[in-house]
C-alpha cells in the first residue's frame, strides 16, 4: 500500500511540473503576443505623426503639428517600454533561440518606429516654424522644388504605410516590395536636395528658411531608411508566437 501510494504521489508531482511548464510556456506565448501589439501601436502612433506634421508644412495647423511633437514624446517612453518588456521576458523564460530572435525583432522593431515618431517630431517643429507657408517658400526657390516635396512626402507615406501593415501581419512579401520602393524615395531626395542647394547658393538672404525645408527632406529621407530597416528585420526575424 505504501509503494503504490508513493508512486501516486510521484505521478500528483511530475503532472504538476508538466501542468507549470505548459503553463509558463502559455504565459511566454501571451507576453510576446502582448509584445507584439504594443510595437504595432507604436507603429500606428509613427504614421500618425507623418501624417500631422506632413499636413502642417501645407496649412497654418498648429494643432496639427503640435500632435506630433506630443506624441513623438509618448512614442519614446512607449519605445523603452517595450524594450524593456523584452529583456524581461528573456531574462524570465529563458527561450529558445528562434523564440529570442523574435523577440530582440520586435524590440528592433519598435526602435526604428520610434525612430519615425522621432523624425515626424522634427518635421513637425519645422512646420510650427513655416506656420503654413512652406510651399510659399519653396515657390520663391523655383523650378520644380514644391513638386520634388509633395512627390517626397507622397513616397515616404507609401513606405510608412505599407510598413505598418507589413508588420502588423508579418508580411515578408510586402516587406521585400517596400525595399525596392525606397529606392524611389532616394532619387525624389536627391532631385529635391540638388533644387534646394541650387537655390540657397542663389538667395543668401532667404537660405537659412530654406535650409529648413532641407532638413524636412533629410527627415524624410531618414524615414525611409527605418522603413528598410524594418522590413530587413522582418525578413530575418521568425513570426512565431505573438505574429
């Protein structure tokens, strides 16, 4: 009687250990899933801030532009903690190395949509500057200048877009369209760099405004730059649990 009760309670144990590891692992499964919304938020946060400031450089939105110095804000504490998040839930389950990659993607991830917030902030501090009068500016530079910023910001709202959704549904196929597309968006800054500098050398008086509308540009060249970087980590990253 005593050995076959001895060998029940052996088997309450190795079931309760099983029951803990199944658990723990459903809890890991939740923590990345957890993980994975927030970055996708973050993202949509991102695109919302192009949008606000991108709008504001066209029309006196000083609501608009500050939205997107506010946010940018909240999308880097939102950054750290979805870092943080991360490094946790490696230091806790200990995964595997498939499973570690995913997470160490989307904390990459999550870097370079706080990197496009970042960007759509600075954007939107110049737009707060022009107050509206942007496109009048690059009217005085000549030729096809205002052209070169509109195609520019219509390119770099393609790549943010197409990102979001890339990542929200891990899409490797979309990730690979939108590398390709960001070539476009390197000869529209190129075209609107070579106007703008052409134009500064010629207007002493009116570079410093126009040095501005640059840097709007190199914001926006830089997005497209996350945008790659983005898409290379979903490439190189496994969907697993959480996608």
């Amino acid at each position: 009687m005593d050995v076959e009760s001895n060998a029940d309670a052996r088997w309450d144990v190795a079931d309760r250990g099983v029951d803990v590891m199944f658990d723990r692992a459903e809890r890991m499964d939740d923590e990345i899933g957890s993980l994975a919304d927030e970055t996708t938020e973050l993202g949509v946060y991102a695109e919302d801030i192009f949008k606000n400031a991108a709008a504001a450089l066209y029309e006196r939105g000083t609501e608009a532009a500050l939205f997107g110095l506010d946010t940018s804000r909240v999308c880097a504490r939102l950054h750290t903690a979805i870092h943080l998040k991360g490094l946790s839930i490696i230091a806790w389950h200990a995964p595997g190395p498939d499973v570690t990659r995913r997470i160490v993607g989307l904390q990459q991830i999550a870097a370079d949509f706080a990197r496009i917030a970042a960007d759509g902030g600075q954007i939107a501090e110049q737009a707060l500057f022009f107050s509206g009068s942007a496109e009048s500016d690059l009217l005085l530079a000549g030729g096809d200048t205002p052209l070169h910023l509109i195609e520019l910001i219509r390119q770099t709202y393609v790549e943010v877009r197409g990102c979001v959704i890339a990542t929200t549904t891990w899409n490797t196929a979309m990730a690979r369209r939108l590398i390709v597309e960001d070539t476009e968006l390197d000869r529209l800054f190129l075209s609107y760099k070579h106007a703008l500098d052409t134009a500064i050398a010629a207007n002493a008086r009116g570079a410093a405004r126009l040095q501005r509308l640059l840097l709007v540009g190199v914001h926006l060249e830089d997005i497209g730059n996350r945008v790659v970087s983005i898409c290379r980590t979903l490439l190189y990253s496994p969907p697993g649990v959480g996608s």
